[in-house]
C-alpha cells in the first residue's frame, strides 16, 4: 500500500515568494504528494486566504488535498480540502460542527496516549506524530524516536504519519514502525521543484521494500 506523503511548506520569517510555493504546490501534486499543509504562522488572514486560493487551485484536478495550519477560518474562507491542527488548538470535533462534509481533519500528537485520546471519538482523519529524529526546522525539540512511533501506531487505528527529520535513509525504519507515511519539509525543500517526482518515488520505494524474515 502506497504512503500517505505530506509536504508541509517552509515559513521564512513570514515572508515567501507565493509565485515560487504555488509552482511547488503544483509541482507536488502531479508527483503524487497526498496532503500539502500550507504553514505560514506569521502571516495576516487575507494574504493567506489568497494564497491557499491559489494553492488550491493548483492541485485541481488532482488526487493532492491542501490543507492549512490551524487557521479553520482561513481554509473554510479559501476553500481548503482540510486543515491540520496543532496540539493545543481547539477539539477536532468542534471542527467538525463547522466544516463541510469531507473536510480533513488532521492533528500533531507526541505520544501514544495524545493519539489515543484524540482519535477516540473518529472526529480526526490522521495524526502527526514527532518529532521523531532531529530537525532543522525545530532546534532544540525534544525527540521522541522509532519506539514512542511504533507505540504510537499500535494506540490508535487512525493513519499515523511520522514528522521531524525525514531523510530518505530513515524511511525504512519509520515504515518498520508501522508508520502509514511521513510529513515533512526539508525532504520536499530541493531548489529544484523538478526533483519532487523522485522523491517521492523513492518515498514509497522506501515503504513498499521487501524486508527479508529472519
């Protein structure tokens, strides 16, 4: 079964060139890439609204659903597919009473009992669970490695996606945790938006390689 593949875009200090990051959303999108959570904390809501807009029209015609970061009102303004939920924001079922039916609903977890606990009442369609390795993106964040994944997996029947360090290499073993796929940034980050078609095919090589029993 294919990898759930999560491209998370980069955020430099609230300012990014949106001509560049739409190309890329549209890049990822003909590669393949499942979800494409647009992450851009400091910006005001009316920009960002035009830029999921233009995210989302991007992917048209696609299998990609864009997601945003926490904001509901932005993605329900812009018409997102989803939005991804941090760990302190407000319950996915609340959510839920808002949003249009087929909404994605995801949400950052870091540990087994968080991905329990917010799984239990179906509101969430998948879980974030990190930071796994560490990662340039969070300096200095505490991280949880392969065991607290695989414990993570085995807490909750929801897809569980692995963040935080994502490096090709890695990958192997975040599938052996049980892992349904991975989100990342720095993985979908080459300058080159023409390398996200091999990355991603070497994503889910990594997690559709025959393991040899023991």
């Amino acid at each position: 079964m294919r990898p759930v593949i999560c491209m998370i875009t980069a955020s430099a200090g609230g300012t990014t060139d949106d001509a560049a990051l739409v190309a890329r959303v549209a890049a990822a999108a003909r590669a393949g890439v499942h979800l494409i959570q647009i992450r851009q904390p400091a910006r005001d809501a009316r920009p960002l609204v035009r830029l999921v807009e233009r995210a989302v029209a991007a992917v048209r015609g696609t299998q990609t659903r864009v997601l945003v970061n926490d904001r509901l009102d932005v993605a329900m303004a812009a018409g997102a597919h989803g939005v991804h939920l941090r760990g302190d924001s407000m319950p996915a079922a609340r959510v839920r009473t808002m949003a249009p039916a087929g909404f994605v609903v995801g949400r950052s977890v870091h540990s087994p009992d968080e991905a329990r606990s917010v799984t239990s009442d179906g509101s969430v369609d998948y879980v974030l669970v990190g930071t796994i390795f560490p990662t340039a993106s969070k300096p200095g964040a505490a991280v949880a490695g392969l065991g607290m994944l695989a414990a993570a997996c085995h807490a909750t029947s929801v897809p569980v996606l692995a963040v935080g360090g994502m490096q090709l290499e890695r990958l192997t073993s975040v599938a052996d945790a049980g892992a349904a796929g991975v989100a990342a940034i720095g993985l979908f980050a080459a300058p080159s938006i023409d390398a996200l078609e091999t990355t991603v095919e070497r994503v889910v090589l990594a997690f559709d390689t025959l393991r040899t029993l023991p």
